[in-house]
C-alpha cells in the first residue's frame, strides 16, 4: 500500500457505491456529535447514500443506538447500522447452539442478542456450567474475580475434552468516552484471559476468543452483504480495528483525525505497517 492522500468525503462520496462509517471518534465522541456528522448524515439522508454505520458497539440493541443517535441529532435509520451485537445471535443460529447454557457479560441488550440465537442464559452463580460465555460489556464487574472463575472453568472444561466458547463481540481494547478520556473495552479482560490461558495451557484455538466485529471479518461481510457491493470505503479512528479490519478484507479505508488516532499527514504514517496503513487521511467530515 502507498501512503496515505488526503481527501475530503464529497471525493469518497464520489468513488465508491457504498460509505462505511464507524461511530465512536468519527460520528461520536461517546458524548456528543462530532463537528460536521450532523449536516453529513442529513446530507446523505437526503441524497439517499447508500451508507452504513459499522460499529464494534455491543452493549445495545440497534434500536437503542438509533434513539440514542438521534439524541445526539443524528438521525440514523435502524436498517443502517450494523452491530457487532447482532452477531452473537447469527453467530450462535449459525453454529447450532440452539438450548446452550450461555452465561452473559453484559448488558440486557447482550442477553437479547444472546437468546435470540437460541441459547439459554444462566448465572455466574448457578449450578449448571455454560458451554458458551458471551463478554458484551466492559463494566460493570469486578473483573479480578470474574476472571479469575473464568480461567479456571475455561482451563478444566479444556482439559475435560468439553471445551467453552468464549465469544467476544467487541474487540476494541479501549474506546473514546467523552472529550479526550478513555475507558477500557470488553476486549481488555478477554486479552488478559486469553493469556492466561495460554500461559496455562499453551496455545488453542478453543482457549481463544471467537471475535466478530472489526478488525475480523464476520462484521465486514455483513456490511457488504447489506450494502449489496464491494465497492465500499471503511470510515474509521482506530488504525488496529477500523483500517485493518479493511485492508484484510482488500477494502479502501480513510482515517479520520478526531478519535484514537491523531496522525493527519503521511509522513505520520511513515512508521505505520502497511496492514495498518489507510489509504486516505480524512481530516474533517464537512
Ligand atoms: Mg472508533
């Protein structure tokens, strides 16, 4: 890959049949519209772009998002969002996990997603064993204990022949929450686990989480399924979600400048790997 030009969103509107945006430091800062999202999603409204929001959000449903979205005077249709939440539910029908027991960590949004694909929920606390553990949220646990019951249950029902899905639908490591402050996302502790248990038990795929939002491709394919092209460009902050997410799906991807990532020129990206490198530097959304 080349480094990166600059471009504005009319030129992107221009060259490609469908715009992916991610939310959180494109759209949202997690507070508030970011400058320029509000006349843009209006714009495209009204001109009937074939756009989509692709968010690694787990935590609500997709009607949520849009109230909450529109609470923010971003006025999204629900048909244009497309969740790493509703994964869990075509992740768990897809694999036949009709009647597991599914513990769930998260919210009553995440225990939605989880029993619409058929599994059954139970509670950390109760006799029967999950065979699929869903991490949908970052708080509010203590994470030291959960962890801890987690690493053991995964590491015995390993050894037992009887291995534990351990599904991850957001990977993001930290997201943008508020102005210029950062929380830890779900994926933190699942890191934490999973090296752990790598630790412990050396390296599986069954001791390791099974991601579906950006950068892996699950939420990707559904993006282009819905949009109904392969001509689409990936609108995102995180350089490790967002652009490599595209590259590995030979997708185009412009960076933009107000969430994670602050690097605004290509000498900026100089350092970069090419996995992680986008193809365009947006700087504003006007
Ligand atoms: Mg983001």
């Amino acid at each position: 890959m080349s480094t990166p030009e600059i471009a504005n969103i009319s030129e992107l509107h221009e060259r490609y049949d469908a715009l992916f945006f991610d939310s959180f430091g494109v759209l949202v800062d997690g507070v508030e519209a970011l400058p320029g999202a509000i006349e843009l999603v209006d714009h495209m409204n009204s001109e009937n772009t074939n756009y989509f929001i692709v968010t690694n959000d787990a935590s609500v449903s997709i009607r949520s998002r849009a109230n909450k979205f529109a609470s923010q005077g971003l006025n999204i249709p629900t048909k244009r969002i497309v969740n790493s939440g509703s994964l869990i539910t075509d992740y768990i029908a897809a694999k036949n996990l009709k009647g597991a027991p599914a513990l769930v960590l998260g919210t009553d949004d995440v225990r939605d997603y989880t029993t619409a694909g058929g599994a059954i929920l139970v509670d950390i606390k109760s006799e029967q064993e999950p065979d699929l553990v869903v991490v949908g949220h970052s708080n509010p646990y203590d994470w030291e204990s959960t962890l801890e019951y987690l690493l053991n249950l995964l590491g015995r029902r390993f050894r037992s022949g009887n291995p534990i899905k351990l599904i991850l639908p957001n990977p993001d490591f930290i997201y943008p929450n508020g102005l210029n402050k950062f929380s830890f996302g779900a994926a933190s502790f699942v890191n934490l686990l999973e090296q752990a248990l790598l630790r412990l038990h050396g390296s599986h795929d069954e001791l390791t989480a099974i991601k579906l939002g950006k950068p892996y491709q699950p939420i990707f394919k559904l993006a282009l399924l819905r949009a109904k092209t392969s001509n689409a460009v990936m609108i995102g902050d995180q350089l490790e979600t967002d652009i490599l997410g595209a590259n590995q799906m030979s997708l185009d991807s412009a960076v933009v400048t107000t969430g994670i990532n602050r690097k605004s020129s290509a000498e900026d990206f100089k350092e970069v790997s090419k996995d992680q490198t986008p193809r365009y530097i947006l700087r504003s959304l006007i």
